[in-house]
C-alpha cells in the first residue's frame, strides 16, 4: 500500500493522504514528490485517518511537508493527524530553525582549506615563540627575585620525572647498550678488532643514544603528563584560579617544570650512559673474548670527558624542549576532554620531533667546530 | 549607602572576534550590595563575570572600581587591584594537586606576612566559616560537589576581600544546601561589609538576596533592566524581565 498519496482537492487545494503503518524500522518514503505536488497549490491539509501505528518517523516527514509549506507561504492544516503526532509537530514547528549560529555546513574547498591551514600554522609558531618568551622571562624571575611557585610542587616534580623513570630509563639503555654491541661484535670480529666494541658502545652512548633515549622517554612520559595535567587545569578553571589570584600560570606551573627537567634529564642520561656500558659489558662478556677488566681499561681510554659534556649538555636542552612542549600544549588546550588528549599527543610528537631536530643541528654543529 | 559606587561599569562590549555578546553595558555597585547578574541562557552572564574579574578584556568601555579605571590600568596595577576581589567559580575550580587547607593557604603564602602556623590557623577558620573544619587535609577530588564550592568560597575569602564575586553559586546544590549558602553570602557580607555581585538564573536566591540587579537579554544583546529584583517584578515595563522573574507564569491583574 503507498504510504503517501497526494490528492488535488477543489479550489487549488491539495491534500497529503497518509496510510499504513509508519514504523523507523520500515524506513521513511522520501519526500521527492513534495515540491512538484505542492505547485500552485493555495491550501494543503492532511490526512492521517489511515495511519495505523506511527513513530517519529511519521512527524518526520511531515515536518518536512511543513518546512516546505512554510518556504512558499502556503497554509498547512495538520488537524487530520493522530492527536499524539500533530502535538509532536506542533512542538517541533513552535521554534523556527534558528539562522546565522554561526555553524551552517558549508563545503570549503582544497585551495580555502589549505589557506586556513596556514594562516593557522603561522598563528601556531607565533604562539609557540610567544610562549617561550613567556617561558624565559619567567626564568629569569628566578634569579631577580623569587619567583612564584611552591618548593612542594618542585620537590615532587622532580621526583616524578627524574627518580619515577629510572627502571623505564635502566631497561631502555641497557637494551641500548646490548644493540649497539652486538652490532659492533659482529662486525668487528671479523677484523679481529673484539676489544673495540668498547669504543663503539662508550663513545656512541655519552654522545648521541644515552641523551636521545633518556629525552624521548621523557618526552613520551613526563611531556603527555604536563600537557595532560595542566590542560585538565584549564578545564577546571583552576588557571583562572590562579590567575585572579595574580598569580602567572608561567611561575607557577611552568617554571618548576622546566626546572624539574633542566635539573632531571642531565642526571638521567648520566645513569644511561652507565647502563648502557654495562650493557655493552654484557655482550662482551657473553659473545667475545673479553675480560672485564681489559673491556672497562678500553671504555676508559676511548671516551674523553669532553665526550660525556657533549651528551649531557645536549640532554639539558631536550628536558627544556620536553618541558616547553608538554606545558605548551597544556595552556593552550582547550576545555574539553577531547581536548586535553589532542593537547597530550601533539606534545608527544611536537617534542619527539623538536629533539631529533635539534640533535641533527648538534651534530652539524660540533662537526663545524671539530668537537 | 551614597557617594561613589564601589563599581561603576561604563559603556562595556563584550565581544569575541567580531561576535559582539553584549552591547553598551551600564550599571553601577554600590558597596555593601548584594548585585544579581541575570538573564537567560547563553547572554553572557559568566562573560560579564570574567569582563570585571580581568580574565578577559572588553571590546570597548571600562570598569571603574572605587573610580579607578580597571582596564585601562597597567598589568601591575590591575594585579593589585584584583587582589581585593574573592571569586568563587562555578566548579570551585580548586587546585586539584593541593588539599584544602593548601587551597585556601596559598593566596595567604603569597600575599600576606603570616607565618606557617599562623596560616594555619586562619586556614582553620575559614574553613570553620564555611562548615568543612575537618577536611584540611582532603583533596578536591574526595569530597561532594557542594563542599568544593563551600571551599571554594573559603578560598576566596581568604585575603578578606571587600568584593566578591559568584559564578552561579546554587547550581547543581540540593534547595536545601543552596538555601544554607545564601544565609551564608548574606551573613558575610553583613559581617564583613563586602560588597557582593553574583550570576544566578535561580529565582528563589535572587529574591532571597539580591539588593540590586541587572538583566542581560540573549535576544537584544544588551541589558534590558537594572534595579533591584522584586522591584523589576513589580514594575519593569519589559514584559520577558516580568516573565522571566514569574517563571513564566501568567501576571494576575
């Protein structure tokens, strides 16, 4: 049975015959033959007497009828609905659809998306340079006078980022050292040259792997933590708190964790470098005819302590970009749940990226002045 | 109480981008008032709030306390100015990190010469005032939602300001809890001569409370009457002002 039937009536009057059942697991008919049956029509009614059980699938439809009416101006009597349907109706048809909220779909295309994608990137750099201005200045309130923050809060940050992450630091350069001496075994053993995985490993670990390893950890553990606390904050108006209370989110919450990184990153790559000898040490020991002493003597001769500053220097500058780049994202996020985890990710990968990135400027560096 | 008004906002527009909220706001606080910001849904009622706790700048226009220009005001001094004000925040907004008693201590660690045992004695009664003595040492995320206002509101009494602002302080409490805390708003102002402004769309605190008001229509985008509530009841000539106070319901005449 056709559930929509459209009727001409006398005097340019057109009338919506509704029948059957109108259940939302039967679909709802489509409303193509709505417009052309509504041309030059000066009245519509509707007639629902054989509508046998309904759901809002029937007020649906008709609700489109009833926009469409309303568009051409034509009169529309709903009073042939069931009584239940017609309230329904008269509820949803009560509040005009409300224009200009400012979130009308509109298809943008490649060339407006890509525009707005760049003006958007720009914003970002400014906000992110602005930010470590900000940072900066807040430093220096360090030593003009004392800065605003809570000695407990450091104490504990320093115990979250620096003590908390020695055995997922310990496991990592362990392994590290592992790797890179059986690669080196490998290869070296066939020049007869066992003795030098030590060099490898030593020289290796103290320059490059013990500071990015220890810096990537953090990045991943403490930066998300910073960017996931301080963006809760935000949610919960506790920056506002804090700042009608004259207090700078800056030295209040970035500072210590800034200074909990500067401090906790040197001494972690520090512990790595030691790890990851021992784990050098293991391989040795294992896979090559080595002695304890004779591989430690070598490690000692290889690496300068020239070599170890380097490594520690570098890790300095990572924990300030893990701790730029977690609170960063905590500020600026916004006051959804959403938004906190889009604020952790991007400060996990904005400072995974930013330490490689500044590792590979090192490296051209100290090869230009010959460390 | 005559003579200047403790805060005197001039010509004010809110406006986000190029969104103008509200347009051309004009009212005037007196000290020791009880002032009700009202209206209806999204007119920009907490946007006000924050427009004169300095969280968020006008698009144009001022706010004067006691005279002095608060926006006009450099960074420092809008700093100092504020610290005159206690706000209270729709959630608490309470530091999740620190227990209460930490709470309400660190505007007193920073602002104020007291030493630690000292604090901690003000901190006892400020949290007494409030009903929570016992709960110093409990984080924000272990007690209900009524006590993280309660303490909230002894956190931003804690430097004993002259001015107090709440963001909706009786949504979400039990009639009973929100009837506890508007004795209480009275009994502080009345105790401590603070002049009060407080954002409410609940009908029965307005007229508990308020002195005086003002209404921000969503519609107009401007605000549509000042005066005191019971007074817009009687005798405001904009019908949804009477509507609103009457929940609606039909005027008997």
């Amino acid at each position: 049975m056709e559930r929509v039937t459209f009727d001409r009536g006398d005097a340019g009057s057109l009338i919506v015959r509704l029948a059957g059942d109108w259940q939302i697991k039967d679909g709802v008919p489509g409303h193509d033959g709505v417009d052309p049956a509504l041309e030059g029509v000066a009245q519509v009614r509707v007639d629902g007497a054989a509508v046998g059980a309904w759901d809002s699938s029937l007020a649906s439809w008709v609700l489109v009828l009833a926009e469409a009416c309303r568009a051409r101006g034509t009169p529309l009597d709903l009073s042939g609905l069931p009584a239940g349907a017609a309230k329904l109706l008269a509820v949803a048809i009560a509040v005009p659809e409300r224009k200009g909220t400012g979130k009308d779909e509109r298809r943008t295309g490649f060339i407006e998306r890509l525009g707005r994608s760049t003006i958007q990137a720009g914003r970002d750099i400014g906000d992110t340079v602005g930010f470590i201005g900000e940072a900066a200045r807040a430093f220096a309130l360090l030593f003009t006078r004392r800065a605003r923050f809570r000695g407990s809060d450091l104490a504990l940050l320093i115990q979250e980022c620096g003590a908390e992450a020695l055995p997922i630091v310990t496991v990592i350069s362990l392994l590290m050292g592992l790797i890179l001496a059986f690669v080196g075994a490998v290869q070296l053993a066939q020049f007869g040259a066992d003795i030098y995985v030590a060099n490898l490993v030593v020289i290796a670990m103290a320059r490059e792997m013990a500071a990015v390893m220890t810096a990537i950890v953090l990045a991943g553990r403490t930066g998300a933590a910073f960017a996931a606390q301080i963006g809760a904050m935000q949610g919960n108006e506790e920056i506002d708190a804090l700042q009608t209370l004259g207090i700078s989110a800056m030295e209040f919450l970035v500072l210590p964790r800034m200074l909990a990184l500067i401090l906790m990153t040197p001494l972690l790559c520090i512990y790595a470098n030691l790890m990851g000898v021992l784990g050098g040490l293991i391989v040795a020991m294992g896979m090559l005819d080595v002695s304890v002493n004779g591989y430690l003597l070598q490690t000692q001769g290889a690496a300068s302590l020239g070599d170890f500053a380097i490594g520690i220097g570098k890790s300095a500058i990572f924990g300030i970009i893990v701790a730029v780049s977690g609170c960063l994202q905590g500020i600026k996020a916004g006051r959804s749940a959403a938004a906190v985890g889009q604020a952790t990710t991007t400060a996990v990968v904005m400072g995974i990226l930013f330490i490689i990135v500044a590792d590979g400027i090192f490296a051209v560096l100290f090869n230009i002045l010959g460390w | 109480m005559t003579g200047q008004p403790r805060i005197d906002v001039r010509d004010l527009d809110m406006v986000f981008g190029d969104f103008a909220v509200q347009r051309n706001l004009t009212f005037q606080i007196n000290t020791g008032d009880v002032f009700v910001i009202m209206g209806d849904s999204g007119c920009g009622k907490s946007t006000l709030l924050r427009h004169l706790i300095g969280l968020q700048r006008p698009g144009r226009g001022d706010v004067h306390y006691d005279g002095e220009a608060f926006w006009a005001a450099d960074d420092e001094r809008r700093q100092a100015m504020s610290r005159r004000f206690g706000v209270l925040f729709q959630s608490g907004a309470l530091w999740s990190s620190m227990t209460l008693a930490e709470n309400v201590a660190l505007p007193l660690q920073l602002y104020s010469p007291l030493s630690p045992r000292e604090r901690a004695d003000v901190v006892r009664l400020k949290l007494a005032l409030v009903g929570l003595r016992g709960f110093e040492n409990h984080y924000p995320s272990e007690i209900s939602g009524g006590m993280k206002k309660r303490a909230g509101l002894a956190r931003a009494m804690a430097l004993d300001p002259d001015i107090l602002f709440f963001d909706e302080p009786s949504a979400g409490l039990d009639p009973l809890s929100a009837k506890r805390l508007d004795d209480l708003i009275l009994e502080l102002r009345d105790s401590l001569g603070a002049t009060i402004v407080i954002v409410t769309h609940e009908l029965a605190s307005i007229f508990a409370i308020g002195d005086n008001g003002v209404f921000l229509c969503a519609d107009r985008r401007t605000m549509i009457a000042t005066g005191s509530p019971r007074d817009m009841l009687e005798n405001c000539p904009d019908a949804k002002v009477r509507a609103f106070l009457r929940r609606g319901e039909m005027e008997t005449q």
